[in-house]
C-alpha cells in the first residue's frame, strides 16, 4: 500500500478499525464466559460506572438488584467490553467530523462515516436491549450483528481513504462470485451469532457425524422460532437438545456451503492474475474452518471459541476487500484516472491541460 497516496484520515481509520476488531473479541469474550449479564443494568454496574467492590457499594447493590449477586469476574468482563465500545463510539464520531470538515475536498467519503455513526447508536442501543430483556436471542444476535457491520464498514473506509488498487479489466463473473462469496459469509456470521445466543456451540460433540449419525434428531421449528417471547431469562439457553442440534447442524452445513464457494471464488481470482488476493481467501477459509473443527473435537476451549470469532471476523474483512478490490478493478481506466487526477490535481488550478494530461498517463 503506497503511504503517499493515502488521503487524510486513513490512520484514525485504521486505529477506529483496529479497536473495533478488540471490541469483537470482547464481545464474543464477554459472551462465552456467561458474563452477558454480569451486570444487570445500562450503561452502568449497579448504578455504578464501575463495578462495586466496597462493603457500602455491595450493599447498594444487593438493595438495587436482589435478584442478581455481585459476581465481580464477570462484571468486569462486561465493563471492559462496554469501555472500549463507549471509546470506539467516540473514534467513529470524531472520524465523522473529520469528514464534514473535508466534505468539499475530492475523494473524502462523507456518507459512509455518517452511516457509521448511525450504526454505532444502534449497537448502543442493542447492547442496552441484551441486558434489559435478559439476553433475549434475537437482541444478541443482531448486537453481534452490528459490531461485524461496525468493523466490516471501518474497514471499507480504511480502504476507500488508502487509495490504493489501481484499475484493472475483469470478467464479470468474477464480480458475481465475490458478491455471492460475501453474501454467504454474512449469512454464515449471522448462523454463529444464532449458534452462540442460543449455545448451541456443543449440541453435537463428535465429527463429521453428530451424536453418532450423519442426520440426528433435530427440531428445525423451535430452532429457529425466531419470535421467541420476551420475558425468561435466556443465560444458559432455553431450548432443548433437538432445537439445538438443528441450530448447530445448520451451522455446520453452511461451512460446507461457504468453503464451496470461496474455494470457487479463489480459482477465478486466479484465473485472473490475482494469486495474492486468492491466496489470502484461502488462508482466512482454513483457519477459519480448522478453528471451528477444534471448537467440536476439543469441547469449546475458551480461547479457540474467541479465535473462531475473530476468525469470521478476519474472514468477512477478506471478503469485503476482495469485493472492494474486483469492483474498483472493473472501473474504467479512464474515469479512474480522471477522478485521481482530480484528487491530487484539481487544487491547482494554474497548471496547464498539458501538465494534467500527461499525469493521467
């Protein structure tokens, strides 16, 4: 990536997109220790902006919140996580700012730092809701949702600002393979999420086959009732065994899915020169798929559950940079060379049409 060509704001980008990726494995951290509800109110612990440890603060506690003792632990995996996503807030706001005040300079993306924003208040609000309905499943998995969109987008805007990928003449085919690639990796996260806010993670223990067969008992309807009512506590899941393994064995299947097709995605990217980009694919789809086997063969240790994570996430960033990459690629040379010319000539206004013609060359 040439440093030269990278256009005001790309390093708060990537800073934002940095800290988003440790708000992720927060996240996914927070969730698979049980600490979901740590604490059992928003945006504080117990009417506290931290969480209570003096003998007058626990007893305020236990007056506020009878029904849900200090665990300090798990209170502190919760804060942790809502401290650097109350950070990453600001980072995103600031990022918006910054693009208003440059909204007039060529190549400055205004619109996508403003969704940003929008998308941010939505994850507050839905980190809000995960506690307040008591991490009621459809609430989690749009709040995981939202922070891939969050990280998936600062990363779109770290490519945008980087100004790289010069144009290149593609097959369209490519374009669709990538577009499908994506659409299904989305899809697959969104399964995870469902996977995780239901734990469903270890409702099948062996592989390739799921309680010693290839087709289990499951029970798709419960499974995937997706207006389960608002009220229970769902910590620990409320579903049986049957709706589990459905939930997990779907999951499973869209592994299958997804490897077919990024397997497919890597071979016409190297049917068209970009062997690197191809390469990459590869890599994030194998990591990816042999962090999930070890999640089943090795009972969900801690840290590969968090590593398969952020493996998807490292896997949609692939995806959106190879959908970023072909599309920028399919876009005419000349319009491209014209736009860039724009960019980084369009202030001087004294220089000759012979000057601007030979720097589109």
């Amino acid at each position: 990536m040439d440093n030269d060509k990278n256009r005001p704001g790309f390093r708060l980008a990537l800073f934002a997109t940095l800290l988003a990726v440790v708000v992720v494995l927060l996240g996914a951290y927070t969730r698979l220790t049980h600490a979901g509800l740590g604490c059992p109110d928003w945006p504080g612990c117990y009417g506290f902006i931290g969480v209570p440890k003096t003998e007058a603060q626990l007893a305020h506690a236990e007056a506020l919140f009878p029904h849900a003792p200090v665990e300090a632990e798990k209170g502190w995996n919760e804060m942790v996580h809502r401290y650097f996503a109350g950070t990453l807030g600001l980072v995103i706001l600031g990022l918006a700012l910054h693009a208003l005040r440059r909204r007039h300079e060529p190549g400055q993306p205004v619109k996508l730092p403003l969704l940003l924003v929008a998308v941010v208040v939505a994850q507050a609000a839905f980190g809000m809701w995960t506690v307040t309905l008591q991490l009621w499943p459809q609430v989690v998995t749009a709040h995981l949702l939202g922070g891939f969109t969050t990280l998936s987008l600062l990363w779109l805007l770290c490519l945008r600002l980087s100004g790289a990928f010069a144009p290149l003449a593609l097959p369209a085919r490519v374009r669709r393979w990538a577009a499908l690639g994506l659409a299904l990796v989305i899809g697959q996260v969104a399964l995870g999420g469902w996977v995780s806010s239901n734990y469903a993670a270890v409702a099948c223990v062996d592989l390739p086959t799921c309680h010693g067969q290839w087709w289990p008992q499951m029970d798709f309807a419960n499974g995937f009732h997706l207006t389960q009512h608002i009220g229970p506590n769902y910590l620990g899941g409320q579903l049986d065994s049957d709706a589990r393994t459905a939930i997990h064995m779907t999951h499973r299947l869209g592994a299958v899915l997804v490897t077919l097709a990024l397997l497919a995605l890597a071979w016409q990217l190297r049917s068209v020169g970009l062997k690197g980009l191809a390469g990459v694919v590869l890599a994030a789809l194998c990591l990816q798929v042999g962090l999930g086997i070890s999640n089943v063969v090795f009972h969900l240790p801690l840290p590969v559950a968090v590593a398969h994570n952020g493996g998807g996430a490292l896997l949609l960033l692939v995806l959106v940079s190879v959908n970023y990459r072909v599309r920028a690629a399919s876009r005419p040379v000349g319009a491209s060379a014209a736009r860039d010319r724009a960019g980084s000539d369009g202030s001087r206004a004294g220089l000759a049409p012979a000057v601007l013609t030979s720097h589109s060359k």
